[in-house]
C-alpha cells in the first residue's frame, strides 16, 4: 500500500440526508472505488440495504451507536476491508445520534489504523427546515455540527431564503471553520469533499479539548430505537394516518423502513423525519421472496407497546 487511504466519516442527525450522501457519491464519477461501512441504531437494517451497490464492498454494523457499543465492531471492519483490499476511499456513515469525536478518535489512536489509512475530513449533514428543532431537543447535533470540517446544509428547498440565512448563522456560531455547502438531496460538489486533506486535529483541540475525549459519556443515553417486523400487508391509508398520529403525539425524531401493502406488487420504502413523512414505492417484491414489513421508530420517551399497538391496527 503506497500511501494511507482517505476517510470521510459521514454525520449528522437523525434524517438530515447522511445516506442520500452516500448514494449521491458512489453514483458520481469520481475515479475512486469505494468501500462504505454503515452504522445504524436498530437491530434492522434499512438504510444499509438502500445503498447504491455497484462494485462497492458495504459493511454493515447494527444495533448500535459507533460511538459506543459497536466502537470495535468497527476497527474489525476497517480491518477486514483493508485485508480484502479492491478499494482506495472509506466512507463511514454514522448513526443519527453518534457523537463523531469517539470515531474519529479510533482513525487516529488506533495503531493497527494509522499507518493504513488517514482520516480526510468530517462531513455534517443539516436538515435545513428542522436544525432549530434539533438543535433545542440534541446536545449531539451541536457536537456533530462543532467537529465538522464541512457542513453540508441540506434539505434548503424546504425553507425560504431568510430561514436557510439564520440556519448559517448558527452552524457558524458553533464552528466558525468548517466549510458551508448549500444542498438539496444532498448534492455537494464532490471535489470540494473528498480526498483534501481537510481534518485538523489541532485547531479541533483548540476549540474544545474534550470534543476527542474517549471516555466522555455519550449525549444521547436517552434515545430510545424500537424494531418491528410484520408478516401480514398493511392498508396503506391506515398506515399513513397511524404514523401522522404517532409523529405529531410522541417525541419520534426518526422513522424509517420496508413496507408491504395489500394489493401492490411493489415493495414502499417509508422515510419519516419528526412530523414530516413520505412514502413511495420501491423495487417489484421477487417471486420467490417472503414478504414482511420492517419499521425502525427512534425518539425520546416512546411507548413501544403504544407504537405497535397502533401499528398492528393498520394491518390488512
């Protein structure tokens, strides 16, 4: 190996587009081949299987937070991607709640990691429309926001011009340095991202010298994922009206899954942010697959009992 390979470390809350960036990226043309290592919350993956896979080797870590539980889950799967090689660029795209300092901190405290590979930059994605929200109810999306080398504020069709103005002025409040990019469906320029050696430890410790501490205690304890699994079709409109209920009562901060509704021969994929949702339809279900539906609910203070109990009242 000539030289370490670059590392982009995707991050961001819940629903701000961090997945969207993956795919934007691996469908460009870039000249770079690819591995990505997805990190998600739930015991069920949703966004890993709705990355764009070409020739791009994906690593999927589950159930936990890279941040925390799965922090070795991940220096294993750096590990066995270098073994396997057939790559020159690392995407690691976080959980919605990950503190990115620990992560960064295993790219570079890890001796078995330095040598191979460099950390290139930070991305932060910002949901443009819902960035006062978080940043009132998630001490971890300030934390995202001040570590980020580019904050990519995403979603700035959802607001007018003055709403998109005020989003700047509090990403620069809490990081005067990282560079700000302006997207809808997270389209940033892929030369101004990738592959510039854009990470600076020192000016980070400047900032804030606990903001690479390892043993600090993570700033979400209080977020909660829940994981169903249905083997019978929902009815579409109840469904819909069931989520709308759950999304305006409760504290859900991210939805997301697979459905199977009655009657269509297509799989839907359902993304929910706060009180905002949509669904659309997805890929034919094979002949010879089984169907089921598949929801992940993350939030604060949620009644597991409640949300499946509501849930199973839409079913067909």
């Amino acid at each position: 190996m000539d030289a370490p390979i670059p590392v982009s470390i995707l991050t961001g809350f819940l629903g701000a587009g961090k997945t969207t960036l993956v795919n934007h990226i691996l469908r460009e043309r870039h000249g770079y081949r690819f591995a990505v290592i997805v990190n998600e919350v739930g015991a069920i993956s949703i966004d890993g299987d709705l990355i764009s896979r070409q020739d791009e080797e994906v690593v999927q870590l589950n159930n936990g937070c890279l941040c925390c539980t799965v922090r070795k889950d991940l220096v294993r799967g750096v590990q066995q991607l270098l073994k396997k090689g057939g790559f020159d660029y690392l995407l690691v795209e976080t959980t919605g709640i990950a503190d990115p300092g620990p992560v960064a901190q295993t790219f570079l405290n890890i001796p078995a990691l330095t040598k191979l590979v460099r950390l290139d930059s930070i991305l932060t994605v910002v949901d443009a429309e819902q960035l006062p929200r978080h940043l009132a109810d998630s001490e971890v999306t300030r934390e995202q926001i001040a570590m980020a080398d580019f904050l990519i504020l995403n979603k700035t069709d959802l607001v007018d011009a003055a709403a998109a103005a005020l989003a700047e002025q509090s990403l620069r409040a809490l990081n005067p340095h990282a560079t700000i990019l302006r997207t809808t469906q997270s389209r940033a320029s892929l030369n101004q991202i990738l592959d510039i050696n854009a990470f600076d430890v020192d000016r980070k410790l400047a900032l804030n010298p606990a903001l690479l501490d390892e043993l600090r205690t993570p700033a979400h304890g209080d977020i909660a994922s829940f994981a169903f699994t249905f083997d019978q079709p929902f009815q579409q409109e109840a469904l819909e009206d069931c989520i709308q209920k759950l999304s305006e009562q409760t504290k859900i901060f991210r939805s997301k899954g697979f459905l199977w509704f009655e009657g269509n021969p297509r799989r839907a994929v359902f993304h929910g942010v706060n009180n905002r949702f949509q669904v659309f339809w997805d890929r034919l279900w094979e002949k010879s697959e089984t169907r089921s539906s598949q929801l992940v609910f993350i939030g604060r203070d949620l009644d597991r009992e409640r949300i499946q109990a509501g849930l199973r009242g839409c079913l067909a």
